[in-house]
C-alpha cells in the first residue's frame, strides 16, 4: 500500500509537525508512505519538495496574490483566512502517480485549491487541524454559520464587507461533490465536523495525533533547568504558544488573569513563556517572567518541558495541540480548560487539570493543586508520561490509520 501525504510543509508550524509525525509512525510500521511539500525544511528523502524552478516559483508567488482578496473581508476574528482560490499543477501529479490513496493534512496557503481537491481521482483520508475544512475561509471561529449554513442573514456583527466566508463555503459545496474519509484528532472537532452543513454525511474517524514516545522522555529536571539557565528551586509553568501573547485564541489574557489570583497567596512561581521573544516593555504580572523565543528541535523543547512543572494551555480553542502531547510525552502535567480538544488531553486530577471553561478563579485552582503538593506532582508526572504512551505513541496510532486505510481501499473495489 503506497500513500501520498499532503502537507504545506514538514515542519512549520504544529499541523505541519504533526503530518510529519503521523507520516513517519506510518513509515515505522511499514506503510509506503511518501511525503509531498511545498516547503521541504527536514533533512528527510522521504519529504519531496517542488523540484524544478517553475514550481519552485508559483509556490512562492502564489501566497502572494491573495491577501487582497482577504482584505475585502474586515472582520474582528483575526485567525488565518483562506479562500484557496488557484490552482495546482500538484493534482495531476497525484491522479498519475503510483499511491494506492492521498492522505490530505493541512494544504491551505494556495497549496491545493478548493477545486483541486474536488478533482483528485484517488480515495482520499483528510486529516483536520483546525476547522477550516467545514467552515468558510476561517480557520477558526466562534459562531455557527458552519453548522446552519453561511446565510445571507446570518453573517455574524463582527464581519463586514466581502463575505469571504459565504463565498467559500458556497466553492466548497460546488466542488466537493463526493464525501471525502475524514480524520479529526480530536472528540471535539468530529462532533464539529458531524454537525456542519458540508460534513454531516461524510465519514468522520478520531485518530490521535502521533508522537515518538522513544525520543519524547524525561530528562532530569536538575539538569535540564541548568542547560537552558533558568531557576533550579523555584516552581516554574510554562506557557507556549506561536507568537506568545499575541494570539487571542491562546488565551494569554485568561492565563494573566489566573496569575492575579495567586497574588499574595502563592508565592514563588516564576513563568516561562516560549514561542516569544522578550518584548521591548514587559509588563508587570506579578511574577517573574522568562522568555526563551522560538524553540524548534526536539532537543531544546524536551529540555524545556522537562524543567517546567506544568504547562498551561489557557486557549479558547484548539484542537489537539502538540504542545500539551509532547508536554505529557516528557511527564510533565498540563492545565487547560474544559473546552475543545483540550479535554482530550487532560486526564482531570490525573494528569493534570481541567478547569470549568474560561474560569480564571479555577485555573488558579488547578495551577495550586498541580505544584503545591511534591507527591501528587510526581504522580501526575507519572501518569502524564503513561498516557502519552498509551494513546499518542507510533505503535498506537499508525495501525489506527492503517485500518482506517485498508477499510477506504476495500471500499473501494
């Protein structure tokens, strides 16, 4: 069985890293599988990039000439739009070349149009990482015109101008004539998916993120603070995100404001903020705060989770994001909201802990309970690095997709 793993990239950014993943735990099980590219950043000759200079090129070019377009749209929800609009030539490479099935992953950025997709020949699996495959040119949002339709009269108050995102779920409901086998990392978004105008009668499969369990572990926590030069005595949480403080959706604010409830009854934590550079002005949170930037190799941010006494995932939405897999990978708890797919990877009060959604008072809670007491530390520690294991590991998730594979094929014939 021979796969084509579509992917903008094999490294930037977290769907990227985890195709890549997914791709190399099939590759550890003995599936043929072969990793396509607009941007080819490891090292790896499974990975294949554009090869000659036109193609090189347009995929450089291509990214360029839509901003205009998704400018016409003024909307206050400022994730990423893509209203994938031109063509590939990678279609035609995909129809003619040997793979048995095309398993799609992130291809927005004018990798794929919305109309390739709908002219792939082969039997496609499509792995979603946010929820852009349902909705219109949002990746992310927070009303419900995926759920009821993009409606003339339903365009939320935040939006005005072009609806981009009509306009594209409308192209999506054209081309997209047969359903497509669809993978959701995560409880959350299936039920999404299950529930969206476009998705409603297609199939929709949970399969987990994948992650190298034998590369992912511990390290000494002593040593692991001294190499990166951060406090050796001191409780430390960790927060991460791309662009830090930035992203509403990370949920920075709910985090600060959690930190203003510990004011003066816990004292001692310092915090570590990655995924950002120190600012020119940091502000005054009450605590210590140290800035590590952007941290990409797997060496570093093992370190970094390891020294960390928990991790904090305070966002808004996501849908099962690597940091809090990798964080549990290397026993390290996690402390999210109950919301999204971040129940999916909290265990509550086992490997770390879920606080009712958006309430700062209880992330307070959770972050006390987590790191106050050194025996229930270790054994949330303990049970983080067992469920990562069990549920996230190569071995665990690679033959989850191969029957969902051979079940497509067969269904086929």
């Amino acid at each position: 069985m021979k796969i084509s793993t579509i992917s903008i990239s094999d490294a930037n950014g977290g769907a990227a890293r985890a195709a890549y993943r997914i791709h190399h735990a099939l590759r550890s099980k003995g599936i043929d599988s072969t990793m396509l590219v607009n941007y080819a950043v490891n090292d790896d000759w499974t990975v294949k990039g554009p090869l000659s200079k036109r193609e090189k090129l347009f995929t450089k070019i291509k990214p360029r000439l839509v901003p205009p377009l998704v400018k016409t749209l003024k909307t206050k929800n400022l994730v990423i739009h893509s209203p994938s609009i031109l063509p590939s030539s990678l279609v035609k490479t995909l129809n003619q070349n040997d793979s048995d099935l095309i398993h799609l992953h992130w291809v927005q950025n004018e990798m794929l149009s919305i109309a390739d997709i709908g002219l792939i020949r082969k039997p496609v699996v499509w792995t979603l990482h946010d929820m852009w495959g349902f909705c219109g040119a949002e990746h992310y949002t927070e009303d419900f015109r995926w759920r009821d339709g993009y409606l003339t009269n339903n365009r939320p108050d935040y939006e005005s101008g072009f609806d981009l995102n009509r306009w594209t779920a409308l192209r999506k409901l054209k081309h997209w004539k047969q359903p497509i086998n669809i993978v959701s990392p995560s409880n959350w978004l299936a039920d999404c998916a299950k529930n969206s105008i476009l998705m409603k009668d297609w199939s929709v499969t949970v399969i987990p993120n994948a992650i190298d369990t034998n590369i992912w572990q511990p390290v000494n926590k002593a040593i692991a603070r001294k190499l990166l030069q951060l406090p050796v005595n001191v409780p430390l949480i960790l927060f991460g995100a791309m662009g830090g403080s930035k992203d509403p959706r990370k949920g920075f604010d709910l985090l600060k404001s959690a930190l203003n409830h510990l004011r003066g009854q816990f004292t001692g934590i310092e915090i570590v903020v990655f995924g950002q550079s120190p600012p020119k002005s940091p502000e005054n949170i009450g605590f210590p705060v140290h800035y590590t930037g952007h941290m990409f190799d797997e060496v570093s941010l093992r370190l970094l989770y390891s020294a960390s006494d928990v991790l904090i995932i305070p966002s808004r939405q996501d849908n099962l994001p690597n940091t809090g897999i990798e964080a549990h990978a290397c026993g390290t708890p996690v402390i999210a909201f109950d919301t999204c797919g971040l129940s999916d990877i909290v265990t509550h009060r086992q490997t770390g802990y879920l606080a009712k959604a958006f309430d700062t008072e209880d992330l307070a809670v959770g972050i006390q309970w987590v790191i106050e007491d050194a025996e229930r530390h270790s054994m949330l520690s303990s049970m983080s690095r067992k469920k990562a294991v069990s549920q996230w590991s190569c071995e665990i998730v690679a033959p989850q997709y191969n029957s969902l594979y051979q079940s497509v094929l067969n269904s086929k014939i």
